[in-house]
C-alpha cells in the first residue's frame, strides 16, 4: 500500500463523526432517521443555526445606510465574500456574487454571454449534467448558439480526450459539472480548464453538488464561472457566483442605473437574502475549525483549515463508498457509474442504482416507511435517463452521503433493502 492511500486511511481513521454529529441540530432531533438524500440538501450545524437567527434579530433591514443595523447587513455580506472566496480559493472577494440559487446564476451568465458571441458561437455541453446545466445553454441557440455534445462514455465519466475534438476556434464556452449530482462521478476539470483555454474558449463549471464532499480551487481548475447553492454545503437555501474579476467585468448584465457597474454589484440584482447569506459564513466556519483538527500545531490561513477539512472530508467518504458498493452489490442492484470499490476516488458518495423487479418509487417508499430518506426517479437529468436508458417516469433510486453519514447507517440500509427485496420474492 502506498503512502497515499495509507495517509487517507489514517485520515478516514481518525474522523470524529459522532462528534461532529452533535453539532447538528437535525441529526439529534431525528436520532432514529437516516438522511440519505443529502444530494437533495444537507442539514445544517447549529452554528448556522445561531447566524441565521442572529442576522434576523440583530440585522433584519436594508444594506447601505449609515446606523448600527444596516452596517451590520454590510458586515455580514463583506465577511461572507471574504469567506466563501477563501473556500473556492478565489483571487479576490469582489469575485463571489450572492444570489437566489445557482440555475440562476447560470441563466444571469448565459444571458450575458449571449450578447458577446459574434463568430465564437459554439458552447460545448455534457449529457451527464443536471438540466439547469444544459437547457440554460441550449435556450441561447435562440441568439444564434451551436450546442455541441460532450457526450459520456459507458463507464459512466467524462472524458477529456472525447472533448479534444470538439474544441475549434468556433468555441465560445464549455459547461460541465464538476462532479455529477447523480450518479457521484468526478470530472477532471483542471484538463478541461487546459484544453479549453488553449483553444480560446470559457469555462463554466456547476460546482453544486462537488461543494461538500472536496476541496474547490477556481485557480488550480483554471476556469473562468462557477457556481454553488449553499443548500448542499451546510448552509440555508442560496446560491453564489464565482467570476474572473475581468470576465465579470466584460460580461453584459442588467442593473438599475445607480447600481456601480462593477463586481459583485452589477452582478447582485435586487435585494437577496442576507440571512442566508450569513448562514453561509458560519457554514465555512465550522469547516475551518473541522480542518484544524487535522493540522498541527502553529500558525495557518483560512485557506490551508479549509483544505485540510475537505482532505479530511474526502477521505472519509471514500470508506462510505465502498461500504455503500458493497451492500448494493451484494443485493444485486445495477449501479450507473463508476462502480467499482478500487475506483472511488473517482466518484463522491452519490450513487443511483435500481433493483431488478422493483420500481424506484416502490423502494424508495419502502424506505422511508423504515426511516431512511432516499430519492427515486428522474433526478433533473432527462438526458441522462435517456443515455442510462430509464424513463423518465421511472428513473431510478439515489442515495447520497456526506461527512456526517457513519457506516452503521449503511449497515442498517443492508438489512432494510434485504427485507423489502424479501418480501416481494
């Protein structure tokens, strides 16, 4: 066994999730219920918790005017900027824009880049991706777009070789996923940042469902738009955008004429909300002071806490794969993705599958009749139903973990599954 994989073992090893659990108000109050569809929202640590309520006693009134509670607004969306911009390793916090989710943002940066496509009218698109991530980009063949596929292989990745060939001097933009929000697979999105750059092209990444489970870097990715919804990253319902200041810039969008028509002001219309937003903070917080744990003793940035909680993170996860893989195997399932135990480093804990003569709908009731939350059918990904070929009425099952997910949940999972699958043989 190499030193790598030793270093995460030790890491999986000595991750305190029973005691992170107590951190997280959900998991206590519902002691008896296992969460399962975290790829359809996290909870949240008390911390959060406390931000949220805090903001709307203290801070509950309109950014920009000289008294105590509206400069507390301003705190509280200056601290985030500098928080979140620490956690996707942004180059300057002007770059991190608030907002409402990220479907639209994605839809605020395609109107934009509709405008700027003049000869570079080709945006390359995926078949693994959410919807949000697909029709947002087709909807501007409108203004003279060419939608190109990059289209997923049978072992369920993207590959960049197959994007090679796409990439011409036509191309305006490629948009992917990070890591796909269904069936878990990573996507190496440094090539990706490579490949396009070289070719003068963007890109956009849907960083959504990768927030939770690794480490975000925008500078080592290379990439040009990204964006999160806190939903997933222990934080209340929101979203944000990470631009290239100068990308931000450049990019046409609409503002009221008093608004200074620079980043993240020209980029935050409207008023959005400012409670979440705080939310959002403290979720980063509570990552940092998971990552000091692992560090040793001396002085360290934000950003080296938040790298080594999501190493952290990560390493643990991967022991939840495998088990995971394990019982779905054993129960026979078909698994869509990378499914083989030795290759979860591939994949996040995210796992779509059905069972050989049951419906996704029946098992997934199933379950949650016995207490285990679950998600069955179309995911948002019709055109991946279609590529795995499902129904869209059908679909299939996914289940989905994070950090504070335990092995003995998955235990409790295998005899659940085996009773329902028993019962109806």
């Amino acid at each position: 066994m190499n030193t790598h994989v030793t270093a995460g073992d030790n890491l999986a090893k000595a991750f305190p999730v029973d005691e992170l659990r107590l951190k997280f108000p959900a998991l206590q109050k519902y002691k008896d219920f296992i969460f399962f569809e975290n790829a359809g929202g996290a909870q949240v640590p008390q911390a959060v918790v406390d931000a949220v309520a805090a903001h709307l006693v203290d801070c509950n009134v309109q950014r920009m005017a000289p008294y105590l509670h509206s400069q507390g607004v301003d705190r509280t969306i200056s601290e985030a900027r500098v928080s979140v911009g620490l956690l996707v390793n942004a180059y300057r916090p002007e770059e991190i824009s608030f907002g409402l989710n990220a479907t639209s943002f994605i839809r605020l940066v395609s109107l934009g880049i509709a405008k700027m496509l003049q000869e570079r009218n080709e945006i390359i698109v995926t078949d693994m991706d959410h919807d949000a991530d697909i029709a947002t980009w087709m909807a501007l063949e409108a203004d003279g777009a060419r939608i190109v596929w990059w289209k997923m292989r049978e072992d369920g990745m993207l590959h960049t070789d197959d994007l090679k060939p796409l990439l011409n001097d036509k191309t305006r933009l490629v948009a992917c996923t990070v890591t796909a929000h269904s069936i878990g697979t990573i996507v190496d999105v440094a090539t990706v940042g490579k490949l396009a750059h070289a070719a003068g092209a963007e890109v956009f990444l849907d960083c959504v469902h990768y927030g939770p489970h690794a480490l975000i870097d925008v500078q080592a990715w290379d990439c040009d738009y990204l964006v999160c919804s806190g939903y997933k990253n222990f934080s209340p319902h929101m979203g944000f955008l990470w631009g290239r200041y100068d990308a931000l810039v450049k990019l046409p969008t609409f503002k009221e004429d008093f608004i200074p028509d620079v980043p993240p002001y020209k980029i935050e219309v409207g008023t959005f909300t400012y409670e979440n937003v705080a939310g959002m903070n403290a979720a980063v917080l509570y990552l940092e002071e998971l990552g000091r744990r692992f560090l040793p003793e001396g002085e360290h940035s934000r950003r080296d806490a938040l790298a080594a909680a999501m190493g952290a993170i990560r390493a643990y996860e991967q022991t939840l794969s495998k088990k995971m893989l394990s019982v779905l195997k054993k129960h026979g399932a078909t698994i869509y993705g990378v499914s083989d135990e030795a290759q979860v480093e591939k994949r996040v804990p995210t796992i779509c599958f059905n069972i050989p003569g049951l419906t996704p709908q029946y098992l997934s009731s199933e379950l949650g009749k016995n207490s285990i939350g679950s998600r069955d059918g179309h995911m948002f990904a019709p055109r991946l139903m279609k590529r795995l070929g499902l129904t869209m009425e059908t679909g299939c099952m996914r289940v989905s973990m994070v950090h504070y997910n335990k092995a003995e949940e998955i235990d409790r999972f295998d005899t659940v599954l085996g009773e329902i699958i028993a019962k109806t043989r």
